[in-house]
C-alpha cells in the first residue's frame, strides 16, 4: 500500500510582527543605474538534516547578487553578515536604498545599524 508523504515546510514569513514598518521609498522609483537600490530577502532551503537560510541582497537594476550568507536559523546574524559582504565589496554606495521585503521580521533591527549607508 503506498501512502503520500506529507510536505513540510519552513515559515519564515511574519507579517503581523511587532517592528516598525518603513514606507516603501522604491515604490514608483525608476532604477538608472547599479548601486542605487538593493534590495533582500530569506528563502530556505531543504536539506536532509532539516531547513538552511540563504539571506540574499541583489542589485535591482542588474540584478547581480552582491550580497549573501548561508545559515543554519534565521538568527539576524545571518543577515547582517549578508549586508556586510554587499558593503565590503562595493565601490559606489552613495545614496544607496537598502530595501528588504515587509514580510521579514528580522531586518528591522538591520535596518536601524544601516539607515544612512
């Protein structure tokens, strides 16, 4: 008798968390050039011992990923860590817009350390 395996999935989503949310300053922004907007997120990925985080940070306008970090829990670590190497490796950030999803409840706090980039 064959039976279907039930799907398990990671939630990572928190809309309804308790951090101040920011207006959406890239809302009707017209991207020209790289470094102007980057923007994040979290996704998971399955592995056999459970779930690992990949905390992205893309360039909007070329859409290169200049930012990343893998991590085993979706600790803020991870995505500081992520925002860091994008800063490291840039040579122009001047006006920058560092722009993460609402629906993450952990770059708030990433938000208050980067506000002025």
């Amino acid at each position: 008798m064959l039976t279907l395996r039930k799907k398990t999935s990671a939630r990572t989503t928190n809309s309804y968390h308790r951090f101040y949310k920011y207006n959406n300053l890239i809302k009707d922004m017209e991207v020209t050039r790289s470094n102007q907007v980057w923007v994040s997120d979290i996704t998971y990925i399955r592995t056999v011992k459970g779930f690992c985080y990949l905390a992205l940070i893309t360039d909007m306008y070329s859409r290169k990923i200049v930012g990343y970090d893998l991590s085993d829990s979706l600790e803020l670590k991870g995505c500081v860590r992520a925002l860091n190497k994008a800063i490291y490796q840039a040579k122009n950030i001047k006006q920058l817009i560092h722009h993460c999803f609402a629906s993450s409840a952990k770059m708030p706090r990433v938000r208050q350390r980067y506000t002025v980039l």
